[in-house]
C-alpha cells in the first residue's frame, strides 16, 4: 500500500508542476514566478496598460478558493556587473485591488529575497532603492509581489551603478527606498 500512496504524491506533485508552468507560457526570457503559492496566481505581459508602451508584467490573482497564499513576479539579471557595488534599482509599478501593505517590491539576491509591503497609490507610481551588494553576487532578482487577492503591473526596471560597496559587504542590504509619481517614458530613459 505504501508505495501505491509514493506514486500518488509523485504523479499529484507532478501535476502540479505541470500545471504552474502551463498557466504562465508569455512570459518573456528571464522572468519568472514564484513564492509561497505562485499557482494561485497569473502572470503575463499586459500591452494594454504600460507607461513605456512596450508592455508591462503583470501578476493577478487568478484562484480564489484558497483565502491565503502570496506570490512573486521578477526579472532575473546577472548579477557579475553589480558585484561588490551600490546600486540604484528604479521601476515604476502599479498595484490594483489590494488591500494596504499587501503589494510588495520584490527585491532578491543568489536566492534571498526580501519583500517590502508599502503603502502604494493606485496610480503608476516609481520605485527607487538603493541597494549595496557583496562581491560575490551572481545574480539579482527585482519584481513585485502579492500577498492575496489583486493585481500588480512593473514596466521598467533600470539598475544604475552609483559606486563600490563598502569593504565586507556581507548579503544584500537595501539602504533606502523611496516612492514617487510616475511620468511616462521620456524621464525613464
């Protein structure tokens, strides 16, 4: 009986491997999504609704019938060129239909992460932080993140070197962040 009950788990968590990465195939090279229920959720790019007009990612809440649950929209970039640096991370987002302190910034490095709940307006709104990393960082993860029912759009994310990381920079530390209103594109080049 029992490894009747070993094939059944493996071919349920097959199914829903199967099931995550059919429900997310637009999403371009180098986004991924992920968390604590990513099936929950949906992520694609949205034309419709984009600053730069070349689209922004969005991460909607697709499946109620689970009351929690919490997910991850983000662009994964080498992280050779930021190694040992400070950096400014700057992307405009927008959040709809959430609750307060529900949609995150997602900010993450060689696998940790960290979420920031703040206080977002409804409008297109940029997001700017200064990050300092260590010397040995190979890769970043920047993107939104929902905890619950909602939406998220990020359209332009831009990472600018501001200079060298203090000496012993140990993990990733994000140093300040800021909120401002979005403008379109010509101030985001």
């Amino acid at each position: 009986m029992k490894p009747i009950a070993v094939l059944f788990a493996c071919a349920l968590a097959l199914g829903a491997y199967a099931l995550n990465a059919s429900s997310n195939p637009g999403l371009p090279e180098g986004w991924s999504l992920g968390g604590e229920a990513p099936k929950l959720y949906h992520a694609d790019v949205d034309t419709a609704d984009s600053l730069s007009g070349k689209g922004a990612m969005l991460l909607v809440r697709t499946d109620t019938s689970h009351p929690y649950g919490s997910a991850w929209l983000a662009q994964r970039i080498a992280g050779e060129p930021y190694a040992g640096k400070r950096v400014r991370v700057t992307m405009r987002v927008r959040f709809q239909d959430i609750e307060p302190m529900e949609g995150k910034i997602y900010i993450g490095a060689d696998g940790g992460a960290s979420l920031q709940g703040l206080r977002f307006s409804r409008d297109w709104t940029v997001y700017e932080s200064i990050l300092t990393l260590p010397a040995d960082v190979k890769q970043l993860d920047v993107g939104v993140g929902l905890k619950g029912p909602g939406s998220a759009r990020v359209d332009g994310i831009a990472l600018q070197v501001l200079g060298d990381a203090p000496p012993g920079q140990r993990g990733l530390n994000i140093e300040q962040s800021v909120l401002r209103p979005a403008v379109r594109d010509e101030e985001f080049q």
